[in-house]
C-alpha cells in the first residue's frame, strides 16, 4: 500500500478505570462479528477537545488518544499500531459509509463512529457490508431515485438482446445504488405506481430475468440481516411506508424467505389510479 504522507508521532495513552467508566457512561460500546474477507469491529470516537478521542478496541480496552493536528489518517494508523490489532498496512478506516484515504487530514467530531477493518490484500476493494454502510434512517437520493428506475424500467421492458446491450449501464447503476438500504431500496419501488408495474412485469417475466434480479436483492437483504440491520422497528417502519399488513411480511423477514418477502410485496401492496398504463 502506498505510502502517501509523512509520519507524524501521535500520543496514545491507556487511562484508569475510574476515568473509563466515566466515558464509558457517555458512549456506547458495540462489536461487528468478523464476516466475510474483513475482520472489522466498531469503536465509538468521543471528541473530548479539539485534539482528543477515545477509542475502543475489540478487546474491551480504552483509549484515549492525543492528536497532533493537523494529521492524517496515515500518521494516526501508525500511532494506533501497537494499540488495535492490526498494523498500519492493513487497517482501513471507515465512517459515514466512507473509507478515509491515507493522505486525508482527519479530526473525529463529538460522538463520531469509526470502523477500523483489517483489509484483505486478495480483496482490496471489500463488497461486504458492515454496521453504517447501509443506514435505513437515509432515504434515497433523487439520484438513486433515478438509477433505481433505470434498473427497473430495463429489466421489465427489454429483450434479453437488449438486456445484454445494456449490461454495463446496469451494473454502473447497481454500483451507485449499493449502499441503499434494502428496505429503502424496496420502499421506493413499491411507492411509485410507475416503479409498482416494472416489478410486477419483472416478476411476470420470470426465468434468468426475475432470477437475477432477485438474486441481488435477497443478498442485500441477508447481508443486513447478519449484522443485525433489520430490526423489529424498520420493518414496522417499513410496512406503513409501502401501505402493507405487517402480519404479511414479518414471519417472512423473520425467517429470511426473501423470495416470498418480494412475492408478498408485489401480490398485497394495492396498485393505484391507472397504473395499467405502465405494464407491458
């Protein structure tokens, strides 16, 4: 890994028990079981001054550490090298959905949450979610809006031919998409009549279309599933955005048939005004 910026010293200290229980009071502590090709565990990051953070290692330790600012992301994983688990080359750092490039200048805000990850050098571009990556509290982006329906329209539309034309623009589509949450993804689907149609001639189509369409979704949705990123209160959320009897989906969530999740969507969210117009 290249190595970007100059290295400057930072000062981490281990404190006492009685100043930790005192910060522990203030934050919240939380792990991320190991998946996949990253082993990556959540560590809250308190800014105590203008200059200072505790950290939290999966080892239950605490630390609070003096950052000489400015400083960069390289400069801060070499001083947390003989703190966490991982040398300076293999950490990645991680917040907001974002990864922290080496050369940039960081300071964590008050109450920020860092993911540091141990990076798999076969596998440096992780596809894996992990906890923030894909936060149900943000909705989609007009942005998103736009790809989605590009995706959905294509798929219920073209011929296999065309299908195959357009495969570099789908995945492109896909790739921006990706850190949409599943039920947000599903909720802007199924909130626009035109969107509600394409899934119902996607679904009709069947065969290797419905199958890889499908397929994408049931990942999405089992990768948060694993880490916890379905819980009892999205799905309830969930239900009243799309306008579906939650005793429809809930079981179905619960016992990860996301195959039947979908079917149910389609079959039980009504269809409103002409929505007709739209199949094909």
């Amino acid at each position: 890994m290249d190595q970007l910026c100059k290295r400057i010293p930072l000062k981490a200290c281990l404190f006492s028990s009685n100043v930790l229980n005192l910060l522990d009071s203030l934050t919240n502590r939380s792990v991320l079981m190991k998946k996949g090709v990253l082993g990556c565990f959540l560590i809250n990051a308190v800014a105590l001054s203008a200059s200072q953070a505790v950290f939290y290692t999966e080892q239950g330790e605490e630390y609070l550490c003096d950052i000489q600012t400015p400083a960069t992301v390289w400069e801060i994983k070499e001083s947390l090298e003989d703190v966490l688990p991982f040398t300076k080359e293999e950490m990645l750092f991680i917040t907001e959905g974002a990864f922290l490039c080496e050369e940039e200048y960081f300071l964590p805000f008050d109450g920020q949450k860092i993911w540091v990850t141990s990076l798999d050098f076969d596998q440096p571009v992780p596809k894996k979610t992990y906890a923030g990556y894909r936060n149900y509290d943000r909705k989609a982006a007009e942005s998103e809006k736009k790809d989605l329906r590009f995706i959905l329209k294509t798929l219920a539309t073209k011929s296999i031919a065309g299908l195959l034309k357009y495969r570099s623009e789908l995945e492109a589509a896909g790739d921006r998409i990706d850190k949409l949450h599943p039920l947000r993804f599903l909720e802007t689907a199924f909130t626009d009549e035109e969107l509600k149609a394409y899934m119902h001639n996607i679904r009709q189509r069947g065969g290797w279309i419905w199958g890889e369409f499908i397929k994408g979704i049931k990942g999405s949705l089992q990768d948060e599933a694993d880490i916890g990123n379905l819980t009892d209160d999205m799905i309830l959320d969930f239900s009243c955005q799309v306008e579906i009897d939650l005793s429809k989906i809930e079981g179905l969530i619960h016992r990860e048939k996301w195959e039947d999740f979908i079917k149910a969507l389609i079959i039980h969210i009504p269809r409103k005004g002409d929505s007709d117009r739209y199949d094909q």
